[in-house]
C-alpha cells in the first residue's frame, strides 16, 4: 500500500527525470544538427566553418567517435596533421574496431615515420577487414621504406652523403612529416654545397618542431651562408621569440642585425649615386666579414658598378667579373656594369662579348647600350680625318642595330634570314652581306647557326 505522505516526493523526482530526458533529447538533436552543418559546409570546401560546427558538437559529446572521426578528416584536409592525430587516438580509445579510423591514423603514423605503429594499424585493418586492399598496400610499403630508412642511414653513417641523400630523397617522399628525415638530408645537402635546398630541409623542419630554437637558429646561419641577410635576421628573431636569452642565438642576432645596417647603408649610398660612399661602405662590410665569400660577392655586385662611374675601370672589371665567375653567370645587370667598365677601357670585343650573354633583351637595356655606343662612337669625337670617318661608319651601324633590335617585326624579318632594312629583300640572300657589314661594331654581334642567321646580340 503507497504511502500517501510520500506522493509528492515521486511526482517530483518523477518530473526530474522527463525533464533530463527532455534535455538529453535536445543535446542529443544539437549534436545531429551540428554534425549536419559540419557536413555541409565540408562538402562545399569551408574548413573553418565545418571545424566550428565540430568542436560544437565535440563539447556537446565527447564519447561519439564519429564527431572526432569528421573533425580529424576536416583537420587533415588543411593540413593540420598534429592536430588530427589526438582525434584519431580518441576515435580508437571509443571505438576500437573502427577500420576505417586505423587506417587514417596508420597513414598518419607512416608519413611521420612512426613504422611500428603504423604496421600495427594495418595489420588490425587487415585482420578484421582481410579484403582492405590500402591496408595490404601500405603493409608491403612500410617494410620497404623501412628497408630504405636502413640502408640510408648506413651511407650517412659512413659519410656517403650522395648515396645517402638519394635514398632520404625516396623515404621523404612516403614519410615527409619526419623532421629527423629532413635533418639528414640537409646535412647531406650540406656536405655537397646545395645550401639553398639545406635551407628548405630546415624549413620543413621548423614547420614541423615550430618551437625549437636550434631549428630557427640553424636556418638562420645557412641564411648567412649563402649571404642572404634578409632572411638570416628574419629566422634568428624567431629563435628570440622563443628564448630572449638563447645563449647562441642572442649573439647571432647582434652579429646579423649589425651586417644588415651596414648593408642597407651601402644600398641607400648607390640609390643616391654617392659613389664614393658606397665603395667607403663596402670596405667595411668587407672587413666587418671576411669570411662569407657569398657576402663578400654581395658587397662586389654593388662596389662593381660604383667603381665603374668612379672610372676605377681595373677594380670593376676585376669585382664584376668575380660576380659573375662565382654567382650568377648571367646576371644581366654586372654584365652590363661590366660592358660599360670594358667601354670605358677601350676593350670593345670584351664588352660586346657581355652584351652578347644576355638574350631577349628588352627596349630599356637596348637604349641604355645604344646611348653608351653612340656616345663613344659619335663622330664629334674624333679630329683626325681617318679616325672620324671610322667613326662615322661605326655610328651609322650603331643607329641600325637599335633600329632592328627595337622592331619586332624588323626583328623577326632578320631572324627569318631577311634583310629587316632592305625594303626589297624577301629572302635570305641578301642578309648575309650585311651582316658582314655589322660583323666587327661594338653594338651588332650576329652568329650564324644552321638554317640562317640569328641574333647574338641580346641583353635579357
């Protein structure tokens, strides 16, 4: 028999329970419409919209492993690796025997260069889905990666970096989220003079260990190796974001900061065509760094043109000329600096032998070698009879060349074996008689090659 006294007492706790029913049942409908939305806004490309919508719904509950399952995928389709892992762990701890949650954290594992766990992954997916035909694949792939990872090592133990830096070229290609990986090769790289691709190791690596100040510090110096100063000051202030006090870094930067003002000095002193500051800034760069032949090129690539408007012709032949011998062959700009230093030293086969290096030229460094020409050859030069006449044929020849190099259609006519200035030419035949004409100018320069004649004088 119920005892009346005790009615109020169930009809409360009776109400308490329907309305944690009622709240289950709206959390449970917020989850579904969150993970609708997240589905939505993924399959129209929003990452960051259908992340929201995930992290909702992760809050909400926390025990359903397919809200972790979707935001992983979301977080790996943007590449935040590090990221998706932790969710893909949860996914395992709820739901064990989730093949599709192995695999995607296998994968994972693997890139980084986790074999072991990976293996496990796959052989899980296998053993309970034996048909699971990426399991199998990437089973056989790990023991061969594995395989590679080991005799890689051997060589760079050894210091056979090729052989070593041939096999990290194939692992990375399957495990490119291992920083250790990226750390060999670029010590590999390193040992053989390819600093610039070192440098994108490292980078990969300081992506991947973003808190690591031997990483940003490293960067930096391989920066200042290849005399980069920019991008060397850039990376050891990363360094101090994360230790103000790095007892290597610190110094570094004091060093890098320094060689930065004493460099834009020197480039401020060429925009203002103070030639004589310039050559004085350079020195002490040179002496400030004696060492950095890439910073030494650098502080040449500058002096060689203010020593060339100083008319200091034998120090500009001699710096250009180190430029292009040690950096950049083609460097259209030192060869030009170079041409006008060869002018100004009467040596005219050498300068044409510069402008003749750079191809496409374009109309700006047309003029500027035509106004240096026709300046040197302009008959109003010259006194003597013979000379003047000389002069004269030279200047005609000069004022041609422009007039063909300046005309794409001339341009083309010559290339194509015409005369560009004969109106009556309609072939190659005539061409080749006016060639001879310009053969020894210092503007013309034109090689046979087979099939016609074709410009050898380009500047681009």
């Amino acid at each position: 028999m119920y005892d009346v006294q005790m009615m109020p007492y169930f009809s409360y706790f009776s109400v308490v329970i329907l309305a944690y029913h009622y709240v289950l049942a709206d959390k449970k409908q917020d989850v579904e419409n969150h993970l609708e939305m997240g589905k939505t806004f993924l399959s129209k490309g929003q990452f960051a919209d259908a992340l929201s919508h995930y992290h909702a719904a992760a809050e909400l509950d926390p025990t359903d492993y397919q809200i972790f399952y979707r935001r992983a995928t979301v977080l790996l389709a943007t590449g935040k690796m590090k990221a998706a892992l932790p969710d893909l762990h949860r996914v395992v701890e709820l739901k064990p025997d989730f093949v599709a949650g192995r695999v995607q954290r296998g994968n994972i594992l693997f890139k980084q260069g986790n074999m072991d766990d990976s293996r496990e992954d796959f052989k899980f997916a296998i053993k309970h889905d034996p048909s699971h035909s990426e399991a199998k694949e990437k089973l056989q792939k790990i023991s061969e990666v594995q395989e590679m990872i080991e005799q890689a090592n051997d060589f760079f133990e050894n210091d056979d970096y090729h052989n070593a830096e041939t096999l990290y070229n194939m692992v990375i290609e399957h495990c490119h989220w291992n920083p250790e990986l990226h750390r060999k090769r670029s010590k590999c790289r390193l040992a053989r003079g390819d600093i610039q691709n070192a440098i994108a190791d490292i980078r990969a690596v300081a992506k991947l260990v973003p808190d690591s100040t031997e990483t940003y510090l490293e960067m930096s110096e391989m920066y200042y190796e290849v005399g980069d100063v920019e991008n060397s000051l850039m990376q050891i202030r990363e360094c101090l974001k994360l230790n103000p006090d790095h007892k290597l870094c610190f110094p570094f930067y004091k060093k890098v900061k320094k060689l930065a003002k004493m460099r834009e000095a020197m480039e401020k002193s060429v925009q203002e065509q103070k030639w004589t500051e310039c050559l004085k800034k350079g020195n002490e760069i040179l002496k400030f760094e004696s060492k950095v032949d890439n910073l030494q090129l650098d502080v040449f690539r500058h002096t060689c043109k203010c020593n060339m408007k100083l008319s200091h012709v034998a120090e500009a032949i001699q710096q250009c000329t180190e430029v292009l011998k040690y950096g950049n062959e083609n460097d259209l700009e030192i060869l030009l600096d170079r041409g006008e230093a060869y002018i100004l030293n009467e040596q005219f086969e050498k300068a044409v032998e510069d402008f003749q290096k750079q191809r496409n030229a374009g109309k700006q460094e047309i003029n500027k070698a035509y106004r240096k020409l026709a300046h040197k050859w302009h008959p109003d030069n010259y006194q003597d009879e013979n000379e003047k006449a000389r002069a004269q044929e030279k200047f005609m020849d000069i004022a041609s060349a422009k007039e063909v190099l300046s005309d794409p259609e001339k341009r083309q006519k010559f290339d194509a074996g015409e005369d560009p200035l004969d109106p009556q030419s309609g072939g190659g035949g005539h061409q080749q008689g006016w060639h001879q004409h310009w053969g020894d100018m210092p503007f013309g320069g034109f090689g046979q090659q087979e099939g016609g004649y074709s410009f050898k004088f380009n500047f681009g």
